[in-house]
C-alpha cells in the first residue's frame, strides 16, 4: 500500500527534467531583487541614481532636510564600527533626507542622498 502513494524510484525523464525545472525557476522568482522605488513629481520621475541637481529640477525644494553620518559597517558584521575606530581609520559616510509633502491623500516620500545621489526613496505616513 505504501507504494501507491510513494513511488520506490524517483521519476526519470521528461518527468525529471521539468521536476526541477519548476523548483529552479521557483527558487529564481524567489530570490529576485526587489523592485526599486520613485518619486513622480511635476517635472518628471525621481528615481534611484539620479543625482541631486535632477531630484531639485524633477521636484523642486524639500519641505524638510536633514544631514547626518550615517553609521559605517566593515566587513560581515551587522554592529557599526564602534566610534573610537569610526572617526579615526573608517571614513564618515555623510548621508541627507529630504522629505516631499505630495498632497493630501498620498504618504510622504523620504528620499536618501548619498554621494551626491538617490540611494532610495520610501513612503510613510511620518518621517522616521
């Protein structure tokens, strides 16, 4: 009776080959990058890379801004360098936010600069 339900052999053949087939493409669409966010405003479509100039042209001034350090990472860990060593050997990674007001019924955008450019853009009710 256990052979009915569970077949002794693994299938061989055209049953074999898209076995895997599904599985490969299965895991594929599984680990794809996700899909990066934009900005639509007046004058155009604000989206990762672009740099500062054409965020400023495509949708004008932030109504806030903010410029900080952002923490620097080095190698696997998920700590931050700890300050001492931060400040002396690792550089500062200065980093801005810009947040857009985008009218009433649609969440605010906080867009990320770094380098002179859009590192991300995301949306939420308030600033974090």
């Amino acid at each position: 009776m256990a052979g009915t339900f569970f077949p002794l052999q693994w299938p061989t053949g055209h049953a074999a080959f898209w076995g895997v087939a599904w599985v490969l493409l299965g895991w594929l669409v599984g680990n794809a990058p996700a899909q990066a966010e934009s900005l639509r405003c007046a004058g155009g479509i604000a989206a990762e890379g672009d740099s500062r100039l054409a965020l400023v042209a495509k949708c004008g001034p932030p109504v806030l801004s903010d410029t900080y350090c952002a923490p620097v990472y080095q190698g696997p860990s998920a700590y931050p360098v700890p300050e001492p060593y931060a400040s002396r050997i690792v550089p500062c990674q200065p980093t801005e936010e810009w947040l857009y007001d985008r009218g009433p019924g649609n969440l605010w955008a906080t867009v990320r600069l770094r380098s002179g450019s859009v590192l991300s853009i995301t949306y939420g009710l308030t600033p974090r």
